[in-house]
C-alpha cells in the first residue's frame, strides 16, 4: 500500500512542472549555472524512476532525506509536528464518538420518544457541512472572543478543542448512524430476548448486550477514522494555524519540497494501516466467535 501511494504521489508532485529551486529562475542574482547545481546536488536533474528508486532506498534504510525548504532531515520535521496532528485527531475522535453514543443509546432506549428524528436531522447536518465551513466559522468565533479578551493562542488548549470540534463534526454522522442501526438491529436478536426473559434491566441489556454485538462494525469504521483524520486535517489546521503535518504539507507542497511531501504520505499511509489493524485486533478481543475462526 505504502509503494503504491507513495509513487502515485511522487508521480503527481513531478508532473506538476518546475521543482523546488523553479522561483530562483526569477531571481536576477541567481545565475542558471547555480540553479542547474543545485539540482544536481539533490538529484533533481535525474530521470523521474531513478529519483523514485532513491527516494525508495532511503525509506527502506530508514532516511526521508532532507528538506530543501529547511534544510533538516525530513523526519524530524514530521514527527515533531505528528504529535500535534495525533492529539487534535484522538481529541476529535473522542468527542465524535461520545456524542454518538449518547444520541444513538438514548435513540433506542427511548423509541417512542422523536430522539430518532432529532439523531437523523444531526446525521444530516453533520455529513453534509463542509470542514471548511466549519473552520472558517469557528476562525471567525475566535476573533470575536479575542475581541472580548479572551484570546486562544496557538497551540493553546483552547485552539485544539475548537479545531478538534470542527474535525470531528462529519465523524459524528458516520459514527451516529452506525450505532444507532447497529444498536436497533442487536435489540431483536434472540441473545438480547434472553437477557430480557432473565429479568435484566434495560438498560444492562442494552449496553451489556446489545452494545457489544454492534460494536465490531464501528470498530471497523473507528479505525478507518483514524488514518483519515491523520492524512484529512490539512483544511482545519491550515485555516485555524494548529501546527500539524496537515498545515506543514500544504507548505511542502506549495514549496515542491519533495522529501518532505513524501515523507508525509508515508506516515499518513501507516496511520491508515495502523488504523486498520488496531480496529482488527480490537474485533478480537470483543468476538469471541472471530477468534475461533482465526484459530481454525
């Protein structure tokens, strides 16, 4: 997955034309024999195979190469800045599943109650709003608390939870319609009209029960949102100046930092991959009956 993606990307980024010492061109200090050696320097003067197979190398031994912009070896760069992209991500990750869980829970344990038509005008609105309408609001929301004295400096806490709230807003859509079908379809299972034939509360079936056979789909869906909010933040830390490797890619690649652009791919398709199988080996652990099949 990592190869494919990555030279896709690498593919694109070179096709656009010109490279990252392009703008000297327009710098009469800057002589054309400078410009033709420092592309040479960094291997840019080399057929687009030959780069892609030394980019490879350096993955396979460990080394992104370094940033022509900043002039640093690329990996430090993005694992300074990923911890911030994981905090925001995990932050919107939490909220979005709390407030599904909520709505969808109190949706079946109430179903007389209009809860279901409320949880389906949330789902609606949620999936339907872009991210960047949500950011630009919320920028908007800051300058008129900053207005008022109450200034989020960035990197505060207070940026991270607006910028975690706005990342999370379409995940709550996706997380809320799962549980609350899945939650629906567990309550007329014969193992939940046997729960209830015991004389349990509930609301113990409901979460005891019925709440652990639907969770192995959003477990699945869970682990896809964790490599997208990774590799899908650009919008939201670009608008709002949270410094994660969303806002240093939109730097890369506007600066055809090739190192660095491709150092990013790297580590948001290993998150994605990281996603996957974290929400597999969570699958193992809450179904007994999948870990008798891998057995078999």
């Amino acid at each position: 997955m990592v190869i494919v993606v990555s030279a896709i990307a690498f593919a694109l980024l070179s096709s656009v034309g010109g490279d990252a010492f392009s703008s000297l061109r327009d710098n009469p200090q800057v002589s054309a024999e400078t410009v033709e050696r420092l592309r040479a320097t960094y291997g840019l003067d080399r057929p687009l195979i030959a780069r892609y197979l030394n980019w490879l190398s350096g993955i396979a031994r460990g080394d992104m190469g370094e940033s022509f912009a900043y002039k640093t070896p690329a990996a430090g760069l993005i694992f300074a800045r990923l911890w911030n992209t994981l905090m925001l991500g995990l932050l919107g990750l939490i909220f979005a599943l709390t407030v599904a869980s909520i709505l969808a829970f109190l949706s079946v344990r109430f179903p007389a109650s209009p809860l279901h038509k409320i949880n389906d005008a949330v789902i609606l609105l949620s999936a339907s709003t872009p991210r960047i309408v949500l950011s630009l609001f919320t920028l908007l929301l800051t300058v008129w608390l900053a207005g008022r004295g109450i200034r989020l400096a960035p990197g505060s806490w207070g940026l991270m939870a607006l910028a975690a709230v706005v990342l999370s807003v379409p995940l709550v859509a996706v997380f809320l319609a799962q549980m609350q079908n899945g939650l629906a379809e567990a309550m007329n299972e014969p193992f939940v009209q046997f729960a209830r034939a015991k004389g349990l509360p509930e609301s113990t079936v409901l979460i005891r029960h019925a709440g652990r056979a639907a969770l192995n789909p959003l477990l699945s869906i869970l682990g896809l949102s964790l490599g997208s909010v990774v590799a899908g933040s650009v919008i939201v830390e670009t608008v709002l100046g949270w410094q994660g490797i969303g806002a240093l890619m939109v730097s890369a690649v506007r600066g055809r930092d090739i190192p660095l652009v491709m150092g990013i791919v790297v580590v948001a398709s290993a998150a994605v991959w990281f996603g996957n199988a974290l929400a597999e080996f969570l699958q193992l652990i809450n179904d007994k009956r999948l870990r008798e099949t891998e057995l078999r």
